[in-house]
C-alpha cells in the first residue's frame, strides 16, 4: 500500500490562495499554487501568497506542480514558488500561456522550457502516482479538474467548478470522465466549497446571455458595461450580445486586461464579427442606440474606472444622462460599499444602472446541488472541502452528511494540517508551517505586523517629526527642534500644541545630551515616550512619532575659530 498524505498550504478556512499539497510515498505533487489580492487592513500590500516553507525544504521531492485553470487564486503565486525550487509546471493551452506570462514579469524566462501542455486526455507516469484530468464548467475556458491515481485509489482535486448543461463547447464538462473517475474508486475528493452555503441555485450561463441581449436591445441609450478581465465567459456574452442586437463595441484606451488578450490570441474567446469592434475614435460618430462601451480590468479595476467615468475625469469616456451602466460581473462581499457609492455617483451623472445579479443567480462556482452531484459522480471514500471560509466548507460538509457521508469521513482541515491514510483508513497526524506571506512591491514576507500596525496607525492618526541637531563634545542643542506633522494635525492652527511639544523636547535633549553615558537609543525611547503621552492627553490621538536627532561632530564655535 502507498503512503498518502494531503496537506492544504492554502485555500482552506479562507477564499483563494489555492494550493495543495498530495504526497505519495516520496513523490509531492502540488495542486494549484495561488493568491489573493488583499483587502483594505493590509495597507499597501499587494498580495497574499502562501508559506512555501514545507515545500522549499522538500524541494528535491516535487516531481510537479498542476495547475486547474488560469484565474490567481489558482495560479498567481506561481512565479514566487519558482523563483526558489525548480520543478515541471503541467496546464492547459491558456493556463500554460498566462502563467508563462507571470514569469516572464518575474524575470523567470530560464523555467519556461519547464512549462508543459496537457489537455483532458493527457495522461502523465510518474514513480509513485498518474496524473490525468477532466474538463470543468467555469468563468474562464480550459478549466480542468485534476485526478491523482494511486494502488489505492484516486485522489481527485475538482479545482473551481460548476455544472451547466447548456454550457457552450469551450465550457463543457466532461461528464462521462466523471463517472468513469467514480467507478475507478475515489479515495478522498477535495471539492470547491465557494457557494455551498447559498440558498439560490445558478441559473444557466444561456439565461445570462438572453438578458444580457435583452438588455442590449431595449437600451436607448449607450451601454457601457463593466466586467472583470478574467470572467472569459461573460466578455464572450458581452461579444455575442452585442453582435446579435447590432451594437458596436468600444473599448477606452488600453484596457483589453491582459488575460482577455491572450484569450483572443488562442481563440478562447469566439469573435462573432470583426465588425464588433470599433475606434474609440468613431465613438462620438455613432449613435448612442448602437453602442456598447466594455471596461475590463482586475479585481475592482472597473468599478474604479466607472468612478472616474462618473464624476468626467476620464481621458476618453464619460458618462452621460441616458447612459445604461450594466454590471456584468458578481461583485466580492469586501466591494459592495464601493459599489454603492459608485452607483450612486452614476446616477447623479444621469444614467441608470443595471447588474446581472438584479434578477438572478450567478456564480463561477457551483451551488449546493452542484457539489451534491459532484459527491454523487465521484463516491468517495473521504471528502475534504476546501476553497472557502469555515462556514463555507462546514456547510459542504452538511451537504455531505445528505448524502450519506458521516462525520468521521469529512476534513476540514486548517492550513498546514496533515491528512495522512494508512491501511485504507484516514486521519490528522500532524501540521507542517503554512500561513500568509504578504507581497510588497518587490518585497516579498518582509513585511510583519510591526510594518502592519506603523501603516494603520500612520492610516488613522498620521506622523509627528521632531528634528534637531547636538553636539555632544560641547554638550549643546546647534540646531532646532523643528516639528512637522503630517496627517496629525493642521500645524497653523495647532501653534500652542506644537510649541508645548518643542520646550519638552528641548527639556529631553538637555536632560540627555550632559549625560556621561549618552545612549542614542535612550533619548529617542525618552522623546517618544514623553511626546507620546503628551499628544494622546492633549488630543486622544496616537501619531507616529519619529525623532530625527542629528550631530555635528566638527562643528567649532565662532569664537574658537578666532
């Protein structure tokens, strides 16, 4: 018998940041390897990825790395695990070509001859496992579900999901692998579990398109629409419906996002008519009943753009009264306040607005009978839910239990928690390092929570500088103090509190500076302390101080130069 392991580094307890980690006897292969973008705590951050800590130091045991599709949270974090082991990297057509792209933008064009194709038919032998998969119905085409073959059974990862019989060819699942898969002998399923808590089933991608035809037909006016780049599924709608209701569609300045373009090139997306298009140029030229105006962008760049639209601070396009703004894309829990105030702000420019959301249900991921069916293809031996919070994975676990699955063949494991099955029996053995990294610039995990908490501060209470220059040798204050403040308070209305602060720092520089056993560290600890209390009595705000203590070893008085 193998000896199996499943580790979750990510995607468990959380949405996004998909990565798992499936050990067979000595062989690792890593499912997904993604991030999530971060929400407004983390100030100044621009990613989260995983704690690849457990993988770096098993580094010689990674035989693959096998992606599902080409959206960041199952793909993003890639060029950050490659930037430090080397392994083989398996994914469709568009996967492969997107993730090629985010290593170039790395500096990582020497790991491409390590990027592989595969496709719902390919089958890879390795040592201790073969690796195959299925296609799945998601936002974005050449999503494909991952099967982990062992002597004792597979090991199946559904990656993001959902069904859709009247799904169009590029999105069809594969339903007969499913059951082919199911009568093999699943031994543990590792399901999406991002809408098992939803009380609404998704309507069918063909309902969609209907009213988003609709909706292009009974407009009067101009439709500008606004979508994610990486929703493939409803740029291709957007396509169609304009064709179909005899709109031209104008895209403003360089927004085709990135995966949008590359869809194009590999004809993941079908163009009904190179007619669609128009310049942005012939914009004004055609009547407003004949256009459609499509802003992509990342996770919130449209509704960014919308802002700008409405309050006419757009270098090409701008809103107008008689406008039909059409939201496109299900927005994220953490942009629903954003959302309103842009709303908000486009009807003061005199459109209206509609969302596909309005009258129905809509979503990448499968609802609960979805992940019902997905159970019922695959009967496994052991469910473990995963791509979604612990309410999430804990109503898929119900789900489950429906199905006549008990407890004691559910996990729902916390990031890092060791699956491991042995004699045909499961359970948790242990936990390896897993967690946030957070990604700064070019920064990447040196930023803490020390970082964290000077930025959230900085955010709420803003920064007081104190400046002066000593000399030590003649136990003198040469220059200052001189005191700023930024985002603390308005300094020309604020004199008394800004004097107060420079006599107690002149009382702290004179207490220090006569010392025979001066300690910088000391006197900037003191003026913190002293400034900091004083502040927080006199305003109840706690600003960041930052003393700014200089010297002036070769300064010489007037009167020793003569």
């Amino acid at each position: 018998m193998s000896k199996i392991k499943i580790i979750p580094l990510g995607g468990v307890r959380e949405e996004g940041k998909n990565i798992y980690v499936v050990e067979i006897n000595n062989s690792i292969f890593v499912l997904d390897c993604g991030l999530v973008y971060p929400e407004d705590e983390l100030l100044g951050i621009d990613a989260v990825i995983p704690d690849f800590s457990y993988l770096e130091e098993n580094a010689d045991r990674i035989v693959g790395i096998f992606l599902t599709h080409g959206h960041a949270d199952a793909m993003g974090a890639l060029p950050y695990l490659l930037g430090t082991i080397d392994a083989p990297v398996f994914g469709t057509e568009l996967t492969i070509e997107l993730a090629s792209i985010s290593a170039k933008a790395q500096g990582l064009e020497d790991r491409l001859e390590n990027f592989f194709k595969i496709d719902e038919d390919t089958e890879i032998e390795f040592d201790d496992a073969t690796i195959s998969f299925f296609r799945t119905t998601h936002t974005i085409p050449d999503s494909v579900g991952i099967v982990v073959s062992t002597e004792d059974g597979s090991i199946v990862y559904t990656g993001d999901f959902k069904f859709d019989a009247s799904a169009s060819p590029l999105y069809k699942t594969t339903f007969g692998r499913l059951t082919d898969i199911g009568e093999s002998g699943v031994l543990a399923l590792l399901s999406d579990s991002a809408e098992a808590e939803s009380t609404v089933e998704n309507v069918s991608d063909r309902v969609v398109a209907e009213d988003i035809t609709e909706t292009f037909r009974n407009a009067e006016g101009r439709v500008i629409v606004a979508c994610i780049g990486s929703n493939i599924a409803r740029i291709q709608q957007v396509l169609d419906a304009a064709y179909q209701s005899k709109r031209t569609i104008f895209m403003p300045g360089s927004n085709m996002y990135e995966i949008v373009d590359v869809a194009i090139k590999l004809d993941k997306i079908e163009i009904p008519s190179v007619k669609v298009f128009g310049q942005i140029s012939d914009l004004d030229k055609t009547p407003d009943n004949k256009v459609v105006i499509l802003e992509t962008g990342g996770t919130g760049e449209p509704i960014k753009t919308l802002q700008l639209m409405a309050q006419d601070r757009h270098p090409e396009v701008n809103i107008k009264e008689g406008d039909l703004v059409y939201l496109a894309t299900t927005p994220s829990i953490t942009m629903e306040t954003v959302l309103a105030k842009t709303q908000d702000m486009i009807y003061r420019a005199g459109a209206s607005v509609k969302a596909v959301t309005d009258n129905f249900k809509t979503s990448g991921h499968g609802g609960p009978n979805d992940l019902k069916m997905m159970i019922n293809y695959m009967n496994p031996q052991y469910l473990v839910p995963i791509n979604g919070e612990f309410r999430m994975l804990s109503a898929h676990a119900k789900l489950a239990n429906q199905l006549g699955i008990d407890d004691n063949r559910i996990f729902i494991p916390a990031l890092g928690d060791v699956i491991e099955f042995s004699k045909g029996k499961a359970s948790m053995t242990g936990q390896v390092p897993a967690g946030n990294v957070l990604v700064d610039g070019i920064g990447v995990g040196d930023i803490g929570n020390v970082v964290l908490r000077d930025r959230r501060i900085l955010s709420e209470d803003g920064i007081f500088v104190v400046v002066a220059t000593i000399s030590r040798r003649l136990k003198r204050i040469l220059v200052g103090p001189q005191i700023t403040s930024r985002g603390f308070v308005y300094m020309k209305t604020s004199t008394d509190l800004i004097e107060a602060c420079s006599d107690m720092t002149l009382d702290v520089l004179e207490e220090h500076i006569v010392r025979e056993d001066f300690d910088w560290s000391e006197l900037k600890g003191d003026l913190r302390e002293r400034l900091g209390k004083f502040l927080f009595k006199e305003t109840k705000r706690r600003p960041v101080i930052l003393p700014i203590i200089m010297e002036a070893s070769n300064y010489q008085p007037q009167n020793d130069k003569e």
